[in-house]
C-alpha cells in the first residue's frame, strides 16, 4: 500500500523514535533514496479471524514453561 504524505510523516516520526532499531534495517534518513522507499510503502496481511490466536494456543501446548510442576 502506498502511503500518502501525512502518513510517510507520521511513519517517520514514529522510526525515528526507535532510532536505535534503524541499524538493524540497515537504514538511516542520510541514505535519502532507501529512506524515501521505506517511508513509500507499508505492507499488511489479513488473517483469518482466529489465527492469532489459534497460533498462541498451539506454541503453549508445543513449549510449556520451564519451572512448571
């Protein structure tokens, strides 16, 4: 989805607050042409309604807590 300005401002904003995780992107606003790429475009995915959940259930039941009698 491509964003609109307001919200590449807002995204922005919001990275630039959680400036210590743009390294690990391999990302900062100096790099102007991948900066303004990363602040185009976000991506989503639906879920069935459930999935999430469906998906906590079973990693409980896969690795219970340790401690646990």
């Amino acid at each position: 989805m491509e964003l609109t300005a307001e919200q590449r401002r807002r995204k922005a904003e919001a990275v630039l607050a959680y400036r210590s995780q743009l390294g690990a992107l391999a990302l900062e606003p100096a790099d102007t042409r991948r900066w303004e790429s990363f602040l185009t475009y976000e991506i989503a995915w639906r879920l069935p309604v459930g999935a999430l959940a469906a998906r906590a259930g079973a990693d409980a039941v896969s690795s219970p807590s340790k401690g646990r009698a």
